[in-house]
C-alpha cells in the first residue's frame, strides 16, 4: 500500500497572505470508533478557514483524517482534537471545523468548533447582487 494513516499535517505558503479569503473543504468520509461499544462512527467533516501565512496540504490532510480510523473518541473530542491539530499547524487567521455525524442509537450529532489568531477581526462582509444559475445552453 503507498499511503498509510499519519498524524502529520503538511502545510505550504499562503499564495495571497495580503488579503482575507476562505478556503472550504469537505471530507465527506471520516471514520472513528464509538469509545464505549468499539462501533464505527462515520461523519462528513467541513473544514473552512481564513488562512494567514500557511495552508494544510490536502494529502496530509487525507492521511491525517484516515488515522482516526481505527481509535476510539467521542464526537465532541475528536472534533476539537482535530481543530487544535489544524490550528497548531496552519496558525490561520480563523478556523471553523463542522463534524456532522451520521444517526447513532436515533440520534445525529453536530459539532462544531471554532479557532481565532488573537487579534484578528474580519474585514466586512460585502453583499453582492445574487444571479441565477445558468446552464451551459439557452433554451
């Protein structure tokens, strides 16, 4: 096998630190086991950030979520384990880490965890005209 799980988070420079902008990433397959029955616990992982001078590479980030798979955590504490590791790594200027987990014993969980650089405010949201989708032809 060429890759194995790592709790290595790679990071690369900010191509625009001069500026605010969001990075948005899914990872739609994260797995991890129920601390008290050994079950698999699976969830969607949404991961947006402001970076500041670094960015995480997205192969590490794959080898890092993969080495949840086979360790037990409870949805709340892996959740902001992952942010502290996110957020020790890339230093971002802002960092939201949403974990929506799949429906246990009739119950979905939803955490969410927040980071802020001390300091740091963001600029104001500017509210642009919204447009329609279009699709590729005209009818």
């Amino acid at each position: 096998m060429p890759s194995q799980p790592a709790k290595v988070l790679e990071t690369f420079p900010n191509p625009a630190p001069h500026r605010d902008y969001q990075i948005h990433m899914e990872v739609p397959e994260f797995t991890c086991l129920c601390p008290k029955t050994g079950q698999p616990d699976f969830a969607v992982l949404t991961l947006d950030y402001v970076p500041d001078r670094l960015c995480v590479e997205l192969k590490s980030l794959k080898l890092y979520v993969w080495s949840f798979r086979e360790e037990g955590h409870f949805h709340e504490d892996v959740t902001n384990r992952i942010l502290d590791d996110l957020a020790k790594a890339v230093k971002p200027r802002f960092m939201r880490l949403t974990a929506r987990f799949f429906v246990r014993g009739g119950i979905f969980t939803n955490v969410v965890a927040e980071h802020r650089k001390k300091g740091w405010k963001p600029t104001p949201r500017v509210d642009l005209a919204e447009f329609a989708a279009q699709s590729n032809f005209r009818g």
